[in-house]
C-alpha cells in the first residue's frame, strides 16, 4: 500500500547543478535549494525529488556514483543533506533521491575491487566473463583495462559496469543465478544503501533504470522478484518512504514489483508522448495538446486506461511536465498550449511530477553536450529566476548558460502576471490539494473521448473536466447536468445535456 502522504502529493523535480547557487554563479548546491524551500511551498509542490547528488565523477551528470554515501563535494556535505531534509519536514514537505541500482561509476571501490586479479568479497558484484577473450554476445561491455581476466558489461554508458543481479536463465559458467550468493550480496548493498539515506531523513526513492536488474530478463518479472525483496525488506523498516520507477510498465512496476508509483515516460509512440511530443515520430507534430493538430485523444486514453485500471488501489501512475532526459514543453508548444497542457497533467489520478522552470515557461536551448547531456543538456540549465540570474548565466559564471533571449521568462516576471503560467499552476496546485476530487486516488472516469473529436471529458470525484486543445470550438451531447465552472482556462459550458468548449480551453465543472 503506498504511503498516505502521497495522496496530496504534488513533486517538483530539481536537477541540483543548475538549481540554485547561493552566489549566483558556478554549480547549485544543496544549500541553494533551502534556501528556495519558501518558493516551492509558495508554488504549492510538498514533495521534492533530487536527481542524484552522490560522489561522482560526473561522466553521466552523476548517474555514474562513486560513493552511494557521500554526498558530492560539489552539492555540499551530508551534513547539508541532513539539514535539508529536517528544513523540508519542517515546512511539510518530502524528498525523494535518485537511488541507481543498476550501475555504478567504474570509480567506485566496489568496482576497484572487483577488477583485481584475486579473488575478493566483490568480485561477483559486477557482471564479468570469465576470459579477456570471451565477450557478452549482443551485449556492450569493456575488456583489456582491468587486470582481472575477464570483460565486464555496460549497463548503460562506458562508464557505468553493470551490478550483478543474476540472469534468469544462466547459460554460461560466469553467469551468476538470480540467487547466488554473489547476487543476493547485491541486492542486500543496495538495501543498505536505501536505509543509509532513509536514516538520515530523506523520504524515498526515484528509480533510475528500475527495470534494469536482471540479466536475459526480457519479461522483467525476475526483476520484479527482486525489487518485491528490496522494497518489502526497506519498507518493513521505513513504512511511509516512497518509491517512484523509472519503469513505464504500471502493470508490472507497481502491479507485481511493489513500487508505490511508476512514471508514464516519453517513450515515443505511447500514449504520453502523443500528448506533447508527437513530433518524435512522425516527423510531423500531431501532438495532442497542439492547438492546430485538432486530433482525438484516444491514442492517450487507450494506452492509460487500461494500466490505470490495473493497478488501481496498489498504487498509482506519475505523469510528469517533463523530467532532465525530455525536450521541455515549449521546445513544440506555445504558451497557452502549455498552460492546458500542465492544467491536464494536474487533474488527472496519480501524483504529478513538475520539472523545475516549467512553471515558468522555460524553454529548450541549443546547447553544447556537457557530463553526458547530449541532446538533454538544453533541458537542463539554470532556473531562472530573475534578470539578475540570467545576466550571470550570459557571462558564463554558471554550470550551463540561461536563456540569451530578451524576452527569457523569469519567476521574477512570471509573478507579476496574473494569467502567467507561474500563476495558473499554482492555482490549480492549489485547488487540487483541497479537493479530494482531484487528489491521487479519487475515482476517474472518461465521458467523452471521441475518434472525431478533439474534445475530452472526464470526471474526478464529484468534479467534471473537459479539455478542448485544438483552435476550434469542440462540443458533444452528455447528460451530466447542469455544472458550474469553478476553474477554467478559456470558456466552456455545461448545460442542457451539452457541454461545449471554446477554443483551447479547460474547464472544471462541479
């Protein structure tokens, strides 16, 4: 059973490099996110997740960890981590880490260990051959940089060995059983490795690469068998903490895993990235939410509907704004697109995830690779949050540039305007924390969703939503009474068994 505390639970998403620096220049620390603390509480968010700010060599933005223990230097110490999740609990908020279990840096002791020559107690904690001639058919992995006889597999960059978990079906004498020793001594380092940081305050886990654990795994359902062992053991000793997947397979994820929460991820084609970012596939943006693609919203509705009523009641789906590996919103939407875009993402079930700096409308920027971005780094540069900020950011005193555009938003100026995106999250933010209607696990309900309609409604609770995206209006006959608009984008009615839309527009009707 997830924790009660998500019921209510809004998350708001920090990348903590480009987050906050106290002196307005270099890397964001940890204490540059206390000190925004009033900020996020202001926006309504009470749940926090970190991505990761362990030791590192920063090859993969710190998803490459050197030490799950230590904070890195960069960020501050663990003492500051300590400081920040009582100021956070103080203020009635969460935080949730970046917990890796699939990986680690090849840095890390652990690794160190294993590349010896002899036989050690770490030896079985990655995945390795038992030849420097024999490779991992079909597989990435290194040979000839380590004196250990063997080559060891990638779980995902160069730098990242792949932790041994076992393979579901061992072919090979090198590879371990999903209950040998070697891979059971996974499993309880990473358990330790949860009660570590759970001990010291923070509230649980965003899982990267969840479903990465089990060798020849294809199914996952091994992986699952092993993530049942980790949560069910962690969870007995910290029942409230959270666990978030970066899975996007509810029905095993949540359903047969045990994890309180699984992201609907951008993956392109599912129903998620039909919504925002169509464009991935198609080449031509028919993006739901793109006011002159006037489509239907069934593409969505047939890929959520049925894993909404999987897992209903075991625990709940994560639609996110966007997160540090996705193109921002405004890279293909305009401004009011946006806006009923987040309006939609924070009135469906489940418990939603905001990216830092879509609240205000920040955009994707063309920007050189750094620590592994790629295509992502223009996703991840510092928030803005005044003219001051972005003046630092074009003299290059900042982790990444900000925006050089003069018309760049700012959290400054968003505030200012009443009908600004800042403004229109935190109202809905707002309504959604006090009315159970809208919060994580109240009834969900499509009534309309049509092939020729762009037109979409649905209930929550005692509430009825209708989104009209496109640039026309969108109206359909639906006897559910008279309502009245307690919260709108635009103008819509409800009334005489129609409910009709103006253009772009979101209306909660009661």
């Amino acid at each position: 059973m997830a924790p009660e505390w998500l019921k209510k639970a809004v998350f708001y998403e920090i990348y903590p490099q480009t987050f906050y620096s106290p002196e307005s220049e270099g890397c964001g620390t940890l204490q540059g996110i206390i000190s925004r603390f009033d900020y996020i509480k202001d926006l309504g968010c009470d749940a926090i997740w970190l991505n990761p700010i362990y030791d590192s060599p920063f090859k993969d933005a710190g998803y490459d960890v050197r030490d799950y223990k230590k904070v890195a230097k960069r960020y501050g110490s663990n003492e500051d981590a300590k400081e920040l999740f009582e100021k956070a609990h103080e203020k009635g908020m969460h935080v949730i880490l970046d917990l890796v279990p699939g990986h680690t840096s090849e840095e890390h002791e652990w690794f160190k260990a294993s590349s010896r020559a002899e036989k050690n107690e770490y030896s079985g904690r990655y995945v390795w051959t038992d030849s420097w001639f024999k490779g991992i058919a079909g597989r990435p992995y290194i040979g000839g940089e380590c004196e250990r006889d063997g080559t060891y597999m990638l779980n995902f960059f160069k730098c990242q060995p792949a932790l041994n978990y076992g393979w579901l079906n061992p072919s090979e004498s090198w590879q371990s059983a999903m209950d040998s020793p070697e891979a059971l001594a996974t499993r309880e380092a990473m358990k330790d490795v949860c009660r570590f940081w759970l001990k010291l305050g923070c509230d649980g886990f965003r899982v990267d690469m969840a479903d990465s654990l089990v060798k020849g795994d294809d199914e996952k359902h091994a992986t699952a068998e092993v993530w049942r062992d980790i949560l069910g053991d962690v969870k007995r000793d910290y029942p409230d903490s959270a666990f978030v997947s970066e899975w996007s397979n509810p029905y095993i994820s949540v359903g047969e895993a045990g994890f309180d929460m699984d992201f609907f991820l951008d993956h392109p084609g599912n129903g998620y990235n039909f919504l925002l970012r169509d464009y991935e596939t198609s080449g031509e943006d028919r993006s739901y939410f793109r006011s002159s693609s006037k489509v239907s919203c069934r593409r969505f509705i047939n890929d959520y509907v049925p894993m909404y009523e999987a897992i209903r009641g075991k625990g709940y789906i994560s639609l996110i704004s966007g997160n540090h590996d996705t193109v921002r919103l405004s890279h293909s939407l305009s401004d009011r697109e946006r806006k009923v875009a987040l309006a939609f993402i924070l009135t469906m079930p489940g418990v939603p995830f905001l990216y830092y700096g879509d609240e205000i409308g920040m955009r994707y920027l063309d920007l050189p690779t750094l620590e592994g971005g790629y295509t992502r780094t223009g996703t991840r540069s510092p928030m803005q949050w005044d003219d001051k900020t972005l003046t630092a950011g074009r003299e290059g005193k900042l982790y990444l540039p900000c925006d050089p555009s003069n018309d760049a938003p700012t959290v400054e100026g968003q505030k200012k305007v009443a009908d600004s995106i800042f403004n229109i999250v935190k109202s809905l933010i707002s309504l959604r924390r006090g009315d159970s209607s809208l919060q994580a696990d109240s009834p969900f309900e499509v009534l309309f969703c049509s092939d020729d309609s762009p037109l979409l409604v649905y209930r929550r609770g005692d509430l009825k939503v209708a989104v009209n995206p496109s640039s026309d209006e969108a109206s359909a006959w639906l006897d559910i009474g008279t309502g009245k608009t307690i919260w709108s984008i635009g103008e819509g009615k409800c009334e005489e068994g129609m409910i009709r839309l103006k253009p772009q527009s979101f209306v909660i009707f009661k």
